[in-house]
C-alpha cells in the first residue's frame, strides 16, 4: 500500500536555484511528488517530474503551494522538496 504525504508551504527560494537542481534532488526517491497551487481561482496539480507543469505553476517566492508525495518513500521526498522550495 503507498503511503501519502501532505504538506502547505510558502515558497522561499534564492534567485540561483533552479528546476534543474529540484529534478536532480528527486530522482533518488521512487515517490511521484505533486504540486498544488491555485491559480486564477482554480486548483492546478503537476507531477514535479513534468517540467511543463512546473512552467504552468510559475512559481514565485510568497505563493502558498500543496506539496503531496505518493510512495513508499513520501516522507522522505517530500521533506526533500519541502526543504527546497522554503529554503533561501
């Protein structure tokens, strides 16, 4: 059975991090990590892994965002990203 993690956060990241750098984190983990934001009033959900999605979300420092991790591993990836995305 998978395990689910869930958690709201604020972003907080420095200008010189990057997707790319937030891909290379989450390969190790074998959980499919989400992201969740409103956006014009509406709830948008992207797989982290979908660069697309990400560019769709167009995060920027102060959005409110769901992080959500599916899998055996969820605690672990989602603190991983969790610890990304609100570190400056």
């Amino acid at each position: 059975m998978s395990e689910t993690s869930l958690k709201e956060i604020t972003i907080n990241i420095g200008e010189d991090k990057t997707i790319i750098e937030l891909s290379k984190i989450i390969q190790p983990f074998q959980s499919e990590i989400y992201l969740r934001k409103l956006l014009r009033g509406n709830p948008i959900e992207v797989n982290l892994k979908s660069f697309l999605g990400l560019i769709t979300l167009n995060l920027q420092n102060g959005d409110s965002i769901t992080v959500k991790a599916v899998g055996m591993d969820s605690e672990e990836a989602l603190q991983a990203v969790v610890h990304y995305l609100t570190q400056d």
